[in-house]
C-alpha cells in the first residue's frame, strides 16, 4: 500500500468557506463575552449575595453561655455552682472506621447500651450527633484517650449540689440546657442564668474555628443568690425526718423552721427525697416539695385560732366554762367525740386537753363569716406570696355554704385543707404580738412586713395556753431541757374512698420557742405513721422538741428556763 505523507491529506487541503470561518470566530468571541461578563456579574455585582451564602456554609455565631450565679445559704455555704463538664458529640460519617472494642468501651463509659450507641451513628446523614450531655471531665478525659474517630468533645458546664438530697426541694435542679426546672433554680432562673455573650467564626466541617469575623460580645455571668436557709439547721431537719420516716414507717413527712422576726425560712425540708445530681432519683412523687405543696386536714392544730378569735371579739373570756360532759356530744344529727372525759374545762383546759367539744361549744358564740374572715386573713385558702412553684392555697369554703356542724368541725380543723407552710406562718401571730409576718426563702436585709390579726393581749393570753399545751398535762414529748416552749398537736384521720379512715392518720405538731422571747416556729407533719403510735403528742412532738432544742444551740439563743438533770427528772417522776 502506498503511504501518503500527512501534509499531502486531501482533507488538509482543503479550505474552508469564509463564511463558516467567520461564524467560529464570533462564536469563540461571543464565548469569551459571555464568560466574560458572568465573570463581572459574579465578582463586581452579586458579591454581596455570594459572599452571604458563603457565610451561611461556613459562619456560625457561637453562643458564650453566662456562667450560672452560685445558690448560697444565709452563711455562704455553697447549695448549687456550676462545675465544668463536657458535651460528647459525634459525625458519624467519620465515626465508620471505629473498632467494635471501641464502641463498646465507649457505650460502658456513657452509659448507653450498645445497641444505642450504634443506633445514635447509623445516620450517616447528619453531621452532628450529641451522645452525651453534662459529662464529668475525668470520664471525658477517659473516653478521649480511646481516641475513636468522629467522637468529638464541646466543653459547658453542669450544676452540682454539694448537699444533695438534704436540700434538693428548696434548691431544685436545672435541665441540660442549664435552664431551671424546679425550686430556687426555677424561681429565680432569669437572675442565675445571666445573659449569654456571642461570637461570629468561620468553621470548618469538623466544627474547628478558624478565625473571627465579627467582635466579640461578652457573656453578662448570672447573680450569685442568698437564701434564707441555714445549711446546718436544714440538716439536722432532715437528719430528723429521716430517722422519724424509719421509726414510724410513714408515708412522709415534712418539717419548716421560721424566724419569728424576720419570716425567713431557716430550713424546709420533705420526705421522701431524691438527689439533684442523680437523674435517675428524679421519679415523679419525690420530687413534691410537699410542705408547700401538699394540702391537708390540720386537726387541732387549727384549735388555737378559733380560741383566740372568741378572745379577740370578747364572747368568751379566761375564765368562760364549757361543759364537755362524758366526752361524747349529739349536735346537728352527729356526734363530736373527745378522747378521754374531761368535764367541766375553760378555754386553756379546751386547748391543753384538745377537746372537740369545748372547741364545738366555742364556735357557737362565733359567725361562720367572722370565722372565714379571720382565717382568710392569716392565709388560709390562698395561695402564700413566696414566688416558689407549687405552692398550694389549700381550701377553705366560703362563709354562707357552711352548715353549723360544719362551723363546729372546722373550729377543731375536719372540713378545711392547709399546707404545713400556711401553719408555719400562721403561727407567727402567737409568737409575735398578734400580727402575722411575711415568709420568705431569700436572705433579708429590711424588716419584712407584717398583718395585724389579733391583739398583742390576746396573743399573749393564746401563747400562755399554748406552753401550757406543750407541758407536763399536755404534749409533754415537746419540751426542750432548758428552753420554754409553746405548741399544738394535732392528729387528723384521712379521707379514704370517700369516708374519715381509723387506720390512716396525718400526725402533727407545731410550735415555737423559746417562750420568753420567740426566736424560731417549727412545724413538724408526719403522714400515715404505721409504728410507734400515730397521735401528734407521740409522733410528731419529739421530733419538734430534737429539732428546736439543736436549732436553738446553733443560733446562740439563751435558754430561759432552769437545767434539770435527767437523773434527778426520772427520780422525780418514779416517785409519782
């Protein structure tokens, strides 16, 4: 075959009309002009636009979280700070690679089953996974020596409670946001948490910053919060409570110290209980800080009120007498039981020996509206202004429904519903001069203000009648060695299915001392004690008289009334 050079190629030589050549050139210019001007569009007039979706790939603004104020008692102890921890996060696109030793070592380090991890990494999808909030800093440092591809860490901050279950209820918790969810941490959430500062970076897929586009705004940290709380009266309150749940098997049980003077709440504490820094105690019905939020029929401890009343408006005096008979009285079609026959009693007698049917015979002489007035003054039936969660208003009817019998229970408290916090209060118009004081859970540094009830005379009188009630003749478990004390039992029976149980009894008992001088009012309430008696004089008078004499040693009050040697006491008393 014989061989044509290359330039010899007929194709080559032959040339192409003008015309068609013309037509490429302008289309290779007109290229280079449509290149050329989407180039100028691109660089000179959609900048802005280009340079802003360029920003929403790769700028974030970085939240800087304000450090949470610390929660204080009124001494400066530390009940809640915040602690630094780590938030473990993953992109499990890169997370692929990872060994099965690996993710099993690392499921037993979080807590998580493995199933779980594996399932939270299976969306390859996303490229951010949180597997773990709020995890403490030497557990981060464990799981980072693991050194598992796409496991990454963030550092925040968790809240610690350093006295846990003692003060959980007062305090509450936050959620993993560091948002409060219950108690202070819920009330005053806005003044701990402090306003969170902010940064523009550019990052990179890993979430790495790479430089700063924008000022920075500096986070504004939270206030620190002074309580009312005395961490150490708080607890030997719940040391107490504690001891009175086993002893007595009970439901629960709630007890309040109150500063006489100034209404601050030293101590408040519910039982059952649950711990602040473990989420799994987190189970619904211990997290009721109950005496706030749990309503109930007072019994004789609502006796006092009534008396003082028919003191106050002058229908009965000191020395008025009522007849209480054999101990079992007929009015309005049902009969008023007392526990023992007492005869003849005045108004101190009715109190010390708790009769229902002097406390009927007393009611008598009064209107069912001065009665509601009177109690709805001290508080009763309205929710108490204390800004806590759940605080409870309890029940009380309004005047014109009440039937007389109803009047006559209500006088010895069946037929109305109070929370232990309302007592507490209520009680301060014994130990005051008449007038009742404002509660607070926050440190005060003014006088608080305070509601006129009864005169400074007949507080006097009632409060008289109440160290009586707390004596040798009365609740007698409620006396302090060396400090005067005043009180009420009561013992109320529940409702159950509709009717007053004689198995299931709310044991109470609230007080104050020392009587020369108040300082504190304790309100003890013990539900459903199954051991060790159920009448609040046995159940829930000791543990009044444990807590006030311990609280009155840590305050430096003065005691005002003589030693007595419990050897020479127990002579004295074998010898009766």
């Amino acid at each position: 075959m014989k061989r044509v050079p290359f330039f010899d190629n007929p194709v080559l030589r032959g040339q192409l009309p003008t015309w068609r050549a013309r037509l490429v050139l302008v289309l290779l210019m007109a290229g280079f002009v449509v290149l050329a001007g989407r180039a100028l569009y691109l660089q000179g007039l959609s900048t802005e636009f280009l340079q802003q979706q360029g920003e929403r790939r790769y700028e974030r603004t970085l939240t800087l979280a304000a450090t949470r104020g610390k929660i204080l008692d009124r001494n400066g102890v530390v009940l809640a700070s915040s602690v630094p921890a780590r938030a473990i996060w993953a992109i499990p696109e890169d997370a692929k690679p990872a060994t099965a030793e690996q993710l099993t070592q690392l499921a037993k380090l979080l807590g998580l089953s493995v199933a779980d991890l594996r399932g939270r990494l299976s969306d390859l999808d996303r490229n951010f996974v949180y597997l773990k909030r709020q995890v403490p800093t030497d557990l981060a440092d464990q799981i980072k020596k693991l050194e598992i591809p796409g496991i990454y860490q963030q550092a925040e901050t968790r809240r610690y409670y350093p006295d846990g279950e003692v003060t959980a209820h007062l305090v509450g918790f936050t959620n993993v946001e560091d948002k409060g969810q219950e108690g202070v941490e819920l009330t005053f959430d806005k003044l701990l948490s402090g306003t969170p500062g902010s940064r523009r970076v550019i990052k990179d897929r890993l979430g790495r910053v790479i430089e700063d586009v924008q000022a920075v705004t500096m986070p504004i940290n939270g206030r620190d919060l002074s309580l009312s709380i005395d961490a150490r009266l708080q607890y030997l309150v719940y040391r107490e409570l504690t001891e009175a749940l086993q002893r007595h098997q009970a439901s629960a049980a709630s007890a309040i110290i109150m500063d006489v003077r100034s209404g601050e709440i030293l101590a408040m504490a519910s039982l059952p209980t649950f711990d602040p820094n473990d989420r799994d105690s987190f189970h619904t019905p211990n997290l009721r800080n109950r005496a706030i939020t749990d309503t109930f029929e007072p019994g004789s401890i609502m006796k006092p009120f009534t008396a003082a009343l028919a003191l106050d408006l002058g229908r009965i005096t000191e020395r008025t007498q009522f007849e209480t008979g054999n101990g079992s009285f007929r009015y309005q079609g049902s009969t008023i039981h007392d526990v023992s026959r007492n005869g003849t009693l005045n108004v101190a007698g009715v109190l010390r020996r708790s009769s229902n049917i002097g406390m009927t015979l007393i009611a008598e002489k009064l209107q069912a509206r001065e009665m509601w007035e009177r109690f709805t003054e001290m508080g009763f039936g309205r929710a108490p202004q204390l800004g806590f969660p759940g605080a409870a208003p309890g029940r009380l009817r309004p005047w014109d429904r009440w039937r007389l019998i109803e009047k006559a229970t209500m006088a010895y408290g069946y037929g109305l519903s109070v929370s232990l916090l309302q007592v507490a209060r209520a009680y301060t118009v014994f130990a005051r001069d008449g007038d009742m004081v404002t509660p607070t859970l926050v440190k005060r540094d003014s006088d608080p203000t305070s509601v006129k009830i009864y005169s400074p005379q007949v507080a006097a009188m009632v409060r008289s009648m109440l160290e009586a009630s707390a004596g040798p003749e009365g609740a007698k478990a409620a006396q302090v060695q060396g400090y005067r004390v005043a009180g009420k039992s009561g013992t109320a029976r529940k409702i159950v299915d509709g009717r007053y149980s004689t198995q299931r009894y709310r044991s109470s008992f609230v007080g104050f001392a020392p009587v020369s001088n108040p300082r504190i009012v304790v309100a003890i309430s013990i539900d459903e004690p199954k051991a060790g008696g159920y009448y609040g004089g046995a159940v829930a008078a000791p543990i009044f008289s444990t807590i006030v004499g311990g609280s009155l040693r840590v305050m430096g009050v003065q005691p005002d009334a003589p030693f007595e040697s419990t050897i020479v006491a127990g002579v004295k008393e074998s010898a009766r």
